[in-house]
C-alpha cells in the first residue's frame, strides 16, 4: 500500500457548491512513525491508540439502514500442509434519504463506504487458521457493530516456505447539514431547531505479513456505519498480536510484520445567527465551511525475530461518544 493514500478512500464529496472541499483522501499528512527493524532479538512493542471526536456539533452522522437487509457469516478452518490461498473482500456503500449520491451531498444526507479485505498465501509449510466474520446491515447501537471479524492462525516453515499475507478495514462517512429535531432520538439531547453540521471523516488500519516462517498471529476487527439516530457515533476498532509458534521450540515467531493505522478528519460547525453572512443557509453560515481538522497516520515495522508485537487501534466520531 502506498503510505500518503488511504486505500479505498472517496474524496467526491464536498460541503456545497462554493468549493469547500469535504477532505482530498489522495494526500494524507503523516503525524507519527514508528518503525523497528532488527534482525535478532526484539523483546516486546505495544501500542494503543485511541481517537475520540467528541462534541455536539462537529462528528458523523451515520445513514440509517435500508428496509430490506442482509445477515451473513462465513467461517473457515484449516489445517493443511502445503500451499494455501485463503481471500475475503468485502464492498459497502450505504447512504440516507434516497439513493446513493453521485456527486455533492444535498441538505440531511449521510453516506457510509466500507471495505474489508483479508488475505493469506503460503507456498508450502504447516497452517492452522480460524477465521469468523460476520455481516449484519442492520441499524447498530453503540457497543455493536456491522463487521466483526475475528483470526487466530498458526504458521510453521518446510523446506524454505514462507507466508504472506494482509489485512484491511477503512470506514469512510460524510453528510450534509441537517436539523438535530430529525435525527436525534432522545428530546432532552438538543434544543429545537439546532442544526447538524457538514462532515467527512475517513479511517483505516491495515497490517501486512511477509516472508514469515514461524509465528501465531491473531486479528480482531470492528466497524459500525449504520444507525438509526445521529446519537449512535461511527466506530472502527482493530487489534493484532503476534508471538511464537509454541511448537517451534525457538521462542520467537520469526519474519516481517507491518501495521499502518490513518485517519483524515474534516468538520464543519453548526453555525449560528451571530454567524449569518446572508446566504440561504439556515441558523447561520458555518455549517458548510471546514472548522476542524485532524489527519493522522501511525506506522509500525518489525523484522527478525519476534517474542512479541502488539497494536490496537480504537475510533469513535459522533454526537455522543
């Protein structure tokens, strides 16, 4: 993947027809890097990183689902010696009122772009996987998710073979301005009349294996993109642990591992009449124009052998977090 884009990321959407660009996804700012590489011994590295956009009036507002929708899992197990090809990808795009826009929002749209990819190749060697993923297009409260998938594999070396392999989720949302009386659930969240700004928040967390001999590798990743109400925050949560095949008798899993978390984060505000510039726009004029943003990218390599490599990233962006 190359590091200054976010795979699958969609920069079409724009706040309003002056211009004011939602976010570019084609250049994304690098805030932190962490890289290790060291052929030998490499204790332990851990890292939690956490982001919340909090606040009333800056975070998404999820679409709400569909009426008619989907639930579907897919597990898989193997246990194999020799060559193994084992790929899931997964493509979402949702969007509310109406149908998917094709250009800019209009007033009280919301749209939600998900993928997931998940792939594992060995050209010989010892492989035992799990692997549980689990869809559902449902409206999510806070606390569940859309995508939760879940992998423990256990990879050992014959005769030179090695193992690659690469896993991704990225969770694009923007709307339009709308009013907090359509869409938050609760009366006492908001005053009447209060208004919901434009917004475009992207994410993703990636890691990459190559030319691993011998390890035990587990994944966990979340993501929630459909609500009911504006109350209900987007959410995007990945973790992954690697140590040594305990077979191995070696005590280090052995080969590269890589992971690169990224966020680029666009708000507006709600605007207000001491903020009127007499435009059409109601409750004031700020709603469209850019107030916030944040990008972010974090990015950690470990080669050689490896007792034990930690990450967990978690995100959250709504009105309630």
């Amino acid at each position: 993947m190359r590091w200054k884009k976010i795979s699958g990321a969609n920069s079409r959407y724009i706040f309003s027809q002056d211009k004011h660009v939602l976010v570019d996804a084609q250049s994304i700012s690098i805030n932190c890097r962490s890289t290790v590489m060291k052929f030998g011994y490499i204790a332990t590295i851990a890292l939690v990183a956490l982001v919340a956009i909090v606040g009333f009036a800056a975070a998404d507002r999820l679409p709400n689902q569909t009426p008619e929708n989907q639930v579907f899992s897919i597990d898989t197990v193997i246990d194999a010696t020799g060559a193994v090809d084992d790929k899931s990808t997964m493509s979402w795009v949702i969007a509310t009122p109406g149908a998917i826009p094709t250009g800019i929002l209009k007033a009280g749209q919301s749209i939600s772009d998900v993928t997931y990819k998940d792939a594992i190749l060995t050209n010989g060697g010892k492989l035992a996987e799990n692997k549980n993923f689990d869809f559902n297009s449902k409206d999510q409260a806070s606390g569940l998710y859309n995508i939760e998938s879940q992998k423990v594999l256990t990879y050992a070396s014959t005769e030179g073979a090695h193992m690659v392999g690469e896993e991704e989720y990225t969770l694009s949302v923007a709307g339009n301005y709308a009013t907090g009386d359509d869409n938050i659930r609760c009366v006492f969240s908001t005053n009447h009349g209060d208004l919901l700004p434009a917004f475009c928040n992207i994410v993703s967390a990636k890691s990459s294996l190559v030319n691993v001999n011998s390890a035990q590798i587990s994944t966990k990743g979340q993501i929630r993109a459909v609500a009911e109400s504006a109350d209900v925050p987007a959410g995007l949560n990945y973790q992954i642990a690697v140590t040594p095949d305990a077979n191995s008798g070696s005590g280090f899993a052995e080969g590269t591992v890589s992971t690169v978390f990224a966020g680029s984060i666009m708000e507006a505000r709600d605007g207000g009449d001491s903020n009127y510039d007499g435009t059409d726009a109601p409750y004031g004029a700020t709603w469209n124009k850019t107030s916030a943003t944040n990008t972010w990218k974090d990015s950690t390599t470990v080669t050689g052998g490896i007792k034990t490599m930690q990450k967990a990233f978690a995100y959250q962006s709504g009105f309630r977090v």
